[in-house]
C-alpha cells in the first residue's frame, strides 16, 4: 500500500495510553494487558501481554483477546489521528484467526486505511511466537463523531 | 431461512455449560456472564448477563464483550451439534455493531448456517433492552478438527 | 430477529426494477440476469437468473455472481426504503460459500439490520436448487448520501 | 508482516493467465480485463483494465468489478502457490470500498496470510488513479481439495 504521509499524528503512545486508562478502565483493570506501543504517521503498534487469563480451550490465546487486541488498534488509531474523543465506536470488525498464539507479548501492526469525516478504515496484522508469525489479521472500520464546538459544556 | 430439521443436537443447554465451565474456566471466571440459554436442532440461544464490567467509554456494552458472545453461540451451536470435542476453533468471525447496548441480559440468536465434517457456519441476531432490538449482528466459521478414534489414548 | 414493522418501503419491486434499468444499464446490458422479485417492510427478494455464462471453473455460479446479487439485495433495500437515490454506496460486505449452486433461478432474502441516517446494513441469506438451500449468506453496508434539496439543479 | 520467503510459487503469471483462459473463459470473455502481471514468493499482482462495462450509477467502478479483482486475486495466489487445481473455491471473502475507483488500470496486491493443506487466507489492497491510493482492501479464504492421486481417471 502506499504510505499515508500526510496523515498526522496528535497524541503519541503515551498519551493515548493515559486516555485509555481514564476512559476506558475495563480494558486493563488491575493488569496492564492492552497498551499502544507505538504511534506514527498512519497507523501505530499495539501490544497484548497475555498470560493464562487469555487462553481458551486447547491453551491458545482465545478469540475474543484478539478481537480486543485488533478492536483496541483501531481505538488507537482514531484516537491518535482523529483527536482524543473517546466516544468513537467500532462499525464494523472482520478477523480471520490463522495460527496458535501462546502466552507472551503479541502485537498488532495497525495501519489507517482510510481517514475520512466520519469513518476510519484500517487492518492489523496480528503476530506472536519467537519467530512473530501472524496469528491473526483484522479489518475494522470505527464511526468518528462530529466535532463538539469548544463552547459546548460537556 | 429453510429450516435445518435434519441437524439434531446431541447436547442440552445445561450439558454444555457444564461442559464450559470444566473446559474453558476462563469464560466466567468468578461470576456466570455467559451461558448457554436453550439448543434446538439447527441453532441455539445464548445469553451475556451484562453489567459495568462490559462496558466501554460512552457507557455501552462494549464491542468485545458482544464479539465474545457471537463466538459463543457458534461455540455451544458446535459443541451441542458436532460432539463435545472443545477443540474446534473458530477461523474467521465478521460483526457489526448497529445500536448501544445497556447493562442487563443481551441475548445472542444463533443459527447453524452448513454444518460440514471440517467446518462449521453460523450467524448470530444479538438483541437486547426492553424492546429487544437488534444491537449486532455477526457471522462466522468454526473449524471441526477430525473425530479422535475412540481407541486413541487421550 | 424483531420484525421491522415500522419500516415502510417507498417503492415497489417493479419500479426499483425500472429504476436500476435507467440507472444502471451494465447491471442487466441485454438480458435480465438480476431483479427484484418483492420488496416489503424491512426487506426485499431479488432473484439471479443464473445460466452458463455465470459457471465458474467446476460449473458452479461464481462468487462474483453470488456478491453481485447480495449487493443488488442491498441496492434495492436502501432504494426501496430510503429514496430513489442511486447514489447510495456499498461500503463494505462479507460473503460466506457454503453450498455449490446449478444454473437456474437463485433467490436473495433480504432484510434490513439498520436503517439509519447515513448508513444501512443488510444480510442476505441466497438460496437455490429445488430444496432451496442456502448456498451463500452475505451481510453489508450501505453509505446513503444526504438528501438533495429539492430546489438543487441536478 | 514477516515475508513468508518460504513460499515458493509453482507457476509464473503467464502461465496462470493461460490456466484461467482454459478453465475459466467466463472471467474475461472476449475481452482481457482481468490478468494476472505478477507472481512472487508469497502473493501476487492482478490487474483489472476498467472500462465502461464496469461503471455503476456515479460513474465509478462497481463493487462486483472490484469483488471479482480481489477474488482472482486469491484465485492466482491458490494457483500458483498450491499448484493447478482448478477446482479450488472461495469459502468467503471479507471487502471494503473506500474510494471511488475511475476507469483505466486497476491493481491488486495480493499476499497469502496462510497457506494451510485445506485452507488459503490472503488479503489485497487494491489501488487506482494516478496517485495509487488505496480504493478497496479484501480478506478472504480459498479451500483446497485434497490433490488427485497421479492414477486417479478424471
């Protein structure tokens, strides 16, 4: 795909993680599960720390901590690119599971692939394992809000 | 839809919560979320008891714990429909999300789209609130690892 | 799912089909492969016309074929309860295979999920054979464009 | 994503695109509008040359034309990849519009997320115009049949 260089960041990783862990407190309860690693120009990295809590029958990474994992990447990225208004939600989210992931940091590669007025594309390549193969990969698409005037009272 | 009189489940709702909770402690950990409500030939019915632990910034029942329930219905439509091996896994599930969903029971309808010897297709209608609408709706793919001979050590 | 009882459809199959032969010649060029069959409250019938130009290597109906029907299923839901506006979009749609189909007529039951300001979404289960089985089963989303006022030139 | 240079492509474009002329004259009849450019360890090039015959109402490139790029373009990655079985078929493909696409030359980037024995996931970006951005992006899935033993009549 070509590069979305003209796609800027507002928020860096540790901003948007700050903002999750005020707006969105069930993410992470009392574990740092679910953390942004990294923002850049167009996408960003994010991370699942996943332990026994994560497992599913078969002692893989269940599906609904990737879901999590790819519906948390896009978060980030509407957050970082579209401005830090927390009330974004998913549309859509399509995920094909493809290989075993064990415990142990996985991360999802998030790109935007389209930022419009109202709506942000993007996919994530989800990977695991010594040698980071993928485990999952995502396509979601988040609704964004229209702007609140600064004078409104919130 | 035509009906899929032919498919008959070889296990109750009761059956295969019993068999989720030995399975997959995970799922419920200390409090009974998600369950199996009722399994009739073709599909079932599956329940999330949601409260403030679901939720996601704007106060809805958040995108993975309504994600979490469509894989269970698949997961309860293989288990009571292809035998009790907890080994399936669901390849690729596909949800939207249409309207917010407060706390209270959201229920998911599932429906067996092809039961085939590998793979397993189903949609799921999740409808909640008083005049239970329609809050997502989703569709995927569980495969079915080959029967064990029954002489096979396990 | 809940009926949609309070959804009204604005125009008949016959002159949805009237209309998509004026806007949409490439649709049909010089047969009549796609059409609406009914369209009622919450949703519509479209019908493929399947014959050997629609075989894919196997002598089944394509994939293409079957997606251009569950896309048409949705072109004639959003035309038929939103307005005659054929600028209406897909913006995205996920299709399951689950069955081969023969030539002949092969039938698209359509219902609408949601029916928003600027967004609808279907699904559509497909059917064909003389036991009507489901071969393929879609859901979708539809962009509807703002109204136009009617004092604009077009 | 990791390269997966352990893919070795068993035939080149050339020879896909006659394998596809044989055993599917519907894809392009009279005409060249789908072709394979390229074939790499890993994925592949398809190439849609869009005419008027593709438009829909909006005058831009229907969803169906794009739908059939995305799916020759797992088709090229089945065939190269896993070898000239033509009888491979897609169990679903997940696709999202996201610019309106004008005539003329229309690429997809295809990449093989898994190849399994009886499973194939690939995703394309699909891009147009002449700055190449990104018009569509799709995930699907091919089966695999099991392959014919060399003595087998067919």
């Amino acid at each position: 795909m070509p590069e979305q260089m003209h796609l800027k960041p507002v928020m860096n990783a540790n901003e948007v993680n700050d903002l999750l862990k005020g707006a969105y407190p069930q993410l992470n309860d009392q574990y740092d599960f679910y953390q942004a690693i990294e923002v850049f120009p167009g996408g960003c990295t994010v991370r699942l720390n996943a332990d026994e809590r994560h497992l599913r029958p078969g002692g893989t990474v269940s599906g609904p901590s990737l879901f999590t994992l790819a519906d948390i990447g896009g978060y980030v990225c509407v957050l970082s690119h579209a401005g830090p208004d927390a009330l974004s939600v998913t549309t859509s989210l399509n995920i094909n599971f493809m290989r075993k992931a064990e415990t142990g940091p996985i991360d999802g590669h998030c790109r935007i692939l389209k930022l419009g007025k109202s709506l942000m594309v993007f996919d994530i390549d989800i990977v695991a394992g010594p040698d980071r193969q993928t485990v999952a990969h995502a396509t979601g698409t988040y609704s964004i809000p229209p702007k609140r005037s600064s004078n409104e009272v919130k």
